[in-house]
C-alpha cells in the first residue's frame, strides 16, 4: 500500500511538471508600430532641418524643383512661401533664410504635409510642402567670379616661395607649410588650373551635403573680399580654421544655379 502510495505521488509531480512546462501563450500586442515620417524642422523637439540628400540616394537632379516666390511669410525660426512652378501655386516651408519676393529659387525633394497649422499666423495650410533650404537661381554667380587678368601675375612657383611673416597673438590666420594664398590663386588661377594645392583658411560659410558635397566658403585675410568654394565630403563647422587641399577647376556649371568661374573640388581636410 505504501509502494502504491509513493508511486501515486511521484506521478502527480510529474504531471505537475508537465503542465508548467507546457507551451506559452503570447498575447498580442496592440500597440501599432507604424510612426510618421517627420522632417524636423518644425519639431519642437529636434530642430534639426531634415536634409534630404542624406535619406535619398538618387542624383541631385531628381525631384530638383524651380520656383518663383509670390510671397512670403517669415517668422522668427521659420518662413512660409506661396510659389509657382510650371503654373503650379503652392506653399513651402524652410528653416529661416533671407527669400527675395519675386526671385526664382531652387529646391531639392519636399515632405507633404497636410492640414499644417502655423501658430505665428494663426492659419492652416490645406497643404505645404516642408524643404531642406532655398537656392537662388545664380547662386554661383556672386561667388568664385575672376575679374583679375590672367595673363598677369606671378606663377604658382613663385607665390609658393614667397611667405610673409604674421605677427603672433593676432587674429591672422598662419600658413600651414606649403599652402598658397588665396590672393595669389585668384591673380593667376591659369597657373594652377588642374592641379591639387593646399590652402588654409577659416570656413566663414557652410553649405552641406548639396549634391552629395560639401560647399566650403574659405577666406584667408589675403583677399577676403573673394568669395572663394571649395567642395568636399568633410563638413568643417563655420569658424573653424582648416588646412585643406584640393583641385583647382575653371569655368565649372553644376546647374541649379551653381556656376564657378573658379572652384576647388574634392577637398581632403589635412589639419
């Protein structure tokens, strides 16, 4: 009776076991995984301006759109823009620039937003289209422009040879070894057509990740009224002094505005 017993309870244990160890049951969970795409720009949390050449992988020339601005309705962060393309009215938001009423200006891409409502104004955009930044049409015209004769000015052996002293505790920007000036690169840019050099010089303006480059905007102290751009796959903050080499490229048209009588490409940041 005993042996009866014991066996009895052992296999109840067992039992027990097999039950606790039987399959789980997975309840389902309701909470959707589907979220909005946001371009950031008008987030309160990120004000990161969403640039879209990062996300889209395709040439700068797909969905490149030029439009003429009707008008515009600025804010302290932001600016709101009624424009036409192709007969086309409609409106697009950017984080804040200077926009010229009547001008024609360049962007890449657009995120839809419907139902878009503006606290500032008070107003809802039935539809907006929210963008990276404007371009105007002739941008590189104000920049990289030769007005020095050519066929005048000292040759790139020279101008490497010649070196001025900067006087210490200034605000000067020193040469690193072996860079030119800008001044000299603008008097004769003939001389250095096609050829890598080395400039230093403070980044005063940043143009990122336009056309998968980088638009470096340099200046030197030695001919700061040039507006002198170097291309590159590095950002450099604005206010930082670089070292960069490139090469020097003439009479260069990338289109959408971007048109250099002088420019240097792929630049490599060595400092």
């Amino acid at each position: 009776m005993k042996i009866l017993k014991t066996i009895s309870l052992f296999s109840f244990t067992i039992a027990l076991i097999g039950c606790n160890n039987g399959p789980k049951v997975i309840t389902a969970d309701n909470t959707s995984t589907t979220t909005e795409f946001s371009s950031g720009i008008f987030s309160e949390e990120n004000n990161t301006v969403l640039d879209e050449t990062l996300t889209n992988k395709s040439s700068f020339s797909e969905n490149l759109h030029k439009v003429v601005v009707n008008e515009v309705l600025p804010t302290s962060r932001y600016v709101y823009m009624n424009v036409i393309e192709a007969g086309k009215q409609f409106w697009v938001a950017t984080g804040k620039q200077d926009i010229t009423l009547g001008n024609t200006y360049y962007y890449h891409g657009g995120l839809l937003k419907t139902n878009f409502e503006s606290k500032e104004y008070k107003r809802v955009f039935d539809t907006i289209y929210l963008v990276t930044s404007l371009v105007a049409e002739g941008h590189g015209n104000n920049t990289g422009n030769l007005t020095a004769d050519f066929s005048e000015g000292t040759s790139a052996s020279q101008t490497n040879s010649e070196r001025k002293d900067i006087p210490t505790h200034t605000e000067a920007i020193v040469q690193h070894k072996g860079s030119i000036k800008i001044a000299d690169l603008v008097a004769n840019p003939t001389a250095y057509e096609g050829m890598t050099v080395q400039l230093t010089g403070k980044c005063f303006k940043i143009n990122p990740n336009i056309m998968n480059r980088n638009w470096i905007h340099l200046q030197d102290g030695s001919k700061d009224d040039y507006d002198l751009v170097i291309t590159s796959n590095t950002f450099v903050p604005e206010g930082k002094v670089i070292t960069i080499k490139a090469e020097v490229s003439l009479n260069r048209d990338f289109g959408a505005g971007y048109r250099y009588d002088l420019i240097l490409e792929n630049g490599t940041v060595i400092e």
